[in-house]
C-alpha cells in the first residue's frame, strides 16, 4: 500500500508508511516524529512514538496520535497502546477510549 498523507493547515502532514510499519509526522516535509505500529486484521498495536525533542511543544505529537487513532477507527481496528504516549493521549481523549483492546481470552491456569 503507497503511503497515505493526513494533511493539516498548519504544514503538519501524517503519512502511513506501510513499509515500514509507521506513520511519519512531517513539518513543511521533513520527518519530525514516528509511530511505529503492528497491524493485523484484528489489531492494531502501537509500541513506540518519537517526536524530535527540536519540535516539543508544538502539538506534533497529539496531530500524531489523532491520525495514527483514526486510522484505527476507519479500519474498524481496536488498539492495543503499549507506547506510554499514545496510551496517555488515549486517557487524556475519551472519545478514543472505545478503541481500546480488551482481552477477551476466557483461558485459565
């Protein structure tokens, strides 16, 4: 799959780059920050964010996550968020809450 831009007004895009399984934060074109990402058709997981700390404060990282959990949404995908951030940012954005995955094995010890 070609890599798929979000674009913002501000010159922030989020582009998913399949082949490398992350989406690429970009400002006036350059890379700025990541998430990586484990997709399956029943799953999405996100492990690991990094925004570069040159861009700190700019909210790169909350038009990340946004993009990186309506992704999600779109492709009907809960999320499991083991990356600290997005976790965070999913707690601090009830209205993602919904997207988050629960374990419904019923195995036993």
């Amino acid at each position: 799959m070609p890599a798929q831009s979000l674009p913002d007004d501000s010159g922030v895009d989020v582009v998913d780059v399949a082949e490398a399984s992350r989406f690429e934060v970009r400002l006036d074109g350059e890379t700025v920050g990541f998430a990586d990402y484990l997709r399956t058709d029943a799953l999405v997981v996100y492990p690991h964010t990094v925004i570069d700390p040159a861009y700190n404060g700019r909210g790169l990282g909350s038009a990340l996550a946004r993009a990186v959990l309506d992704d999600a949404r779109e492709r009907g995908l809960p999320v499991l968020a083991t990356c600290p951030f997005i976790a965070a940012w999913m707690a601090r954005h009830p209205e993602y809450l919904a997207l988050t995955y629960q374990n419904r094995s019923r195995v036993t010890d």
